[in-house]
C-alpha cells in the first residue's frame, strides 16, 4: 500500500505544478513588436512600463507593479515611459520627466495618480501642474527651468517616438526587451500582465520558463 501512494503522489502533485507554473502564448498574452528595439540597459533584461498619468487602468496597475518590484530579478532592470499616444498626452509625460529632472519622482509620481483619480483634480496647464509641484516643495522658478529644459525636451521626444515604435495601443502597456508587449486586455488583468512579464524575463535570461 505504501509503495502505491508512493508512486500515486507525483501524479497528485502535477495538476498543481501546472497551475503554479503557466505558460503564456505569444499572439494571445503577448505580441512580438517588429522589428525589435534597441534596449539601454546592456546585460540586463529591460522592462519598460508605458503609463498616462489620466488613465485610470494605469493608476490601478501602480500597486501591482510596486508589489513586482519588491521581488524583481536582479537582471532586470525597470524604467517608467509616458506614453505620448496623442499631443494633449504630452503634458503629463513632461511632468513625469520635470519631477525626474528635479529629483522629485517620489514625491510627485503616486500624488500625481492620486490628485487625478482619487481627488478629481485637472492638469490641463502648465500653471497647474507647477502649482501641484509648489504643494510638494519645488518653487515655480525651478519647476518652469526643469519643464522647459533641453533634457526634458529630448526625453518627451523620445518618449513620443518610442511609443509608436513599441507599437502601443494604449495604456498601460509594458514592453520585455525591446521584443515584446503586453498589456491587462491581453491578459485579462494586472495580475497576467506580471506574470507575462516574469515568464519572458526568465525566456530572455535563457532560463527555460
């Protein structure tokens, strides 16, 4: 009887190492952008995350992400993009880039989210996003310097040019390597969206998924 519960167990156990362990398919979780994209981060799988600040799926994807973060693999290295996907979008992603530039992004990144989705507010203005950045200790001297500097012209720029590039439909996408895309109507939901992102991190790290 034991020798039988011995050899029965494994055969118990595979349903359950087939759910811990999925498999996503390309063309229906993920799509491979062609041609490929040059990458920044030499040696390391990059993960680009495309957000617009007014989008709410990207306001309620930021935990997900956040929670990711804690556990992301060494070899992977994250980087945010405003979507630039029509010119009033232009905007916001200046401000993500001004809150980089002043060394701000803690401050500013989630607030942000917050005032638009949780506190109804409106950025439709260059004063008003300076006067959300005086409210978290940038004085409109600075932030008018930073929003309008050569740096944040060229990553806004290529923000836009990037966008289209990655082929993005809308937000929020999150692109593996420069080779694929993946966002939550693929994946029926955040929590797919991450695990499409880990499975092709550990196909691009040649570690077998």
């Amino acid at each position: 009887m034991k020798r039988f519960l011995s050899a029965l167990l494994p055969l118990l156990l595979l349903p359950a190492l087939a759910v811990a362990e999925p498999t996503f398919q390309e063309g229906k979780d993920y799509k491979r952008i062609i041609p490929e994209q040059p990458t920044s981060s030499d040696g390391k799988i990059e993960v680009v995350e495309l957000f617009w600040y007014g989008c709410p799926h990207c306001h309620r994807f930021q935990p997900f992400v956040e929670k990711w973060l804690e556990t992301k693999p060494d070899n992977v290295v994250f980087i945010r993009m405003p979507a630039v996907l029509r010119e009033s979008w232009t905007l916001l992603g200046r401000a993500y880039y001004t809150a980089e530039a002043l060394g701000k992004l803690d401050e500013i990144h989630h607030p942000l989210f917050n005032a638009i989705h949780n506190e109804k507010r409106r950025f439709t203005t260059e004063q008003s996003l300076s006067d959300f950045f005086a409210e978290h200790g940038v004085s409109p001297e600075d932030f008018r310097k930073a929003y309008h500097s050569f740096a944040v012209d060229n990553k806004v720029r290529r923000a836009r040019l990037m966008t289209r590039r990655y082929q993005t439909q809308g937000t929020p996408s999150v692109v593996i390597n420069g080779k694929y895309r993946t966002d939550p109507g693929m994946t029926n939901g955040f929590a797919g969206m991450i695990g499409v992102i880990d499975y092709l991190a550990r196909l691009e790290s040649g570690k077998q998924p």
